[in-house]
C-alpha cells in the first residue's frame, strides 16, 4: 500500500487522492501496530510464546504500547 503511495507522489497524483492513500496506509500500520500488542500481551497473560521466542516482558510490551501514541 505504502508503495502505491510513492508511485501516486511520482506520478504528480491529484494531492486529495494521495493524502486519502497516505491515511489509509496509516491505519493500517496503526492496526498492525496494535495486533502485536495485543498479541504480546495474549502471550503474556497465558504464558504460550511462539517456539524459539523470548516471552516480552511488561516493560517491553508499555514501550510497544506507548510508541503507538
């Protein structure tokens, strides 16, 4: 999506139809970003991790969270 973006900016793209791209784009990361919390804290609460990864600890998952806002 973000590649669509850039493509959009060199193609001279009406600046209305990039700057709803550039929101979508956002959003996604947005919602992605706060899958992985979710997931870490998922993990956190039942203690199941994936094999060969580091439980995150509550520091780790405050520092994920916050860098969201």
């Amino acid at each position: 999506q973000l590649a669509g973006v850039i493509s959009m900016i060199e193609q001279g793209r009406d600046c209305k139809d990039v700057v709803t791209q550039l929101a979508a784009v956002s959003r996604a990361l947005d919602k992605a970003g706060f899958k992985i919390v979710a997931t870490g804290l998922r993990q956190c609460l039942t203690g199941e991790t994936p094999e060969n990864a580091e439980p995150m600890t509550e520091s780790e998952l405050e520092k994920l969270f916050l860098a969201l806002a």
